[in-house]
C-alpha cells in the first residue's frame, strides 16, 4: 500500500504542478514527510494522507487506489491497511474511488477502546456506516449517535468526525464514501 499511496502522490503533485514545498505548503506536512513517503520509505497515518488528499483537493482514495482491471478479486489479507491510533484502528481500502466511479468502500477494525478522529472530507460527501459486529460511537457535527451491530447510519463527511469503539470486543465495520 505505502508503494501505491507514493506513486499516486507523486502523479498528483506532479499533473498539478506542485512542488514539494508548495504541497508543504497547501497541506501542512513537512516536505521531509511528504520525501519520505513519496520513496515509499515511509508509513503515513490516515490523518497525514487527509491533510495530503485536502491539500490537493482530490479525493482520499485517490491517494490510495490500485490500477484497474475489468475484474477485481479482494482479499483483505493482501491489503496493507492504513493505521490509526498506535495500529488499534486497522482501514482497508478495498474499491478506493476513482474518476468513473464517485465512492469509495472500505474494511474497518477498531480494537477495544480505540478511536479515530477523520479529517473533514471534500465538500458534499456523505459516508454511509454499517456495523457488522461490536459496539460503536459516532461524533459528527457535534452529534453523538451508538451503533451496535447491523445497524447502519448516513452522515455529512464533509466535517470533522470521530469513531470510537465503546465497547470490549473488536468493532467490525463497512464504510462508504460518496462523493458529490
């Protein structure tokens, strides 16, 4: 994954014409960071590539999409998840977006306890949740909602939001992105 999220970096930054520093710049990660995971060499948190996708205004998964093929098989074990929360919050992106297809679907798993706090998506996007198992919190426009396992919510992505894992067992949960 990190060799994939370095190629599409490195495409965007350059069809936009941004230099390192400008990207610096637009995003507010360090151009030593952004070096270092252009190379591949380094392990972005999910936080990092949202300042990095906002600052170059495309979607998230444009950073993280895979090349295209007719057909796609996908084994979650084969995918390098991104980390949040000290690796307690494992994301899969499993069909990241791209241009012919405005959404995005990925794997979550958050240990007992975990967080994670999302960057504001781009403007106008809504993520559609479904919990599949455990117990889960969710803080959008300083709205709370719990949900429990299948049971679903749609929200504006398009704010700062948190997912928490309230409870003692793994959360196990499927997202959406849709983009406008």
């Amino acid at each position: 994954m990190n060799l994939i999220v370095a190629k599409n970096i490195k495409r965007l930054r350059e069809k936009q014409k941004l230099s390192m520093e400008a990207l610096s710049k637009l995003s507010g990660v360090s151009k030593s960071m952004l070096a270092q995971i252009e190379r591949g060499d380094g392990n972005p948190t999910i936080s990092t590539l949202w300042k990095i996708s906002n600052g170059m205004k495309v979607p998230f998964d444009a950073l993280t999409i895979r090349p295209k093929t007719p057909y796609e098989i996908i084994k979650t074990a084969d995918i390098e998840p991104l980390l949040e929360d000290s690796g307690r919050v494992k994301n899969y992106p499993l069909f990241p977006d791209d241009a012919d297809r405005k959404f995005a679907v990925y794997y979550l798993k958050l240990e007992p306890y975990s967080c994670w706090e999302s960057e504001a998506h781009l403007k106008g996007t809504t993520e559609f949740i479904t919990v599949f198992h455990g117990d889960l919190e969710i803080c959008a426009d300083s709205h709370k909602f719990t949900l429990t396992e299948d049971e679903s919510i749609r929200f504006p992505g398009d704010t700062a939001h948190s997912y928490r894992n309230t409870g003692n067992d793994t959360v196990v949960l499927y997202m959406i992105l849709f983009y406008p």
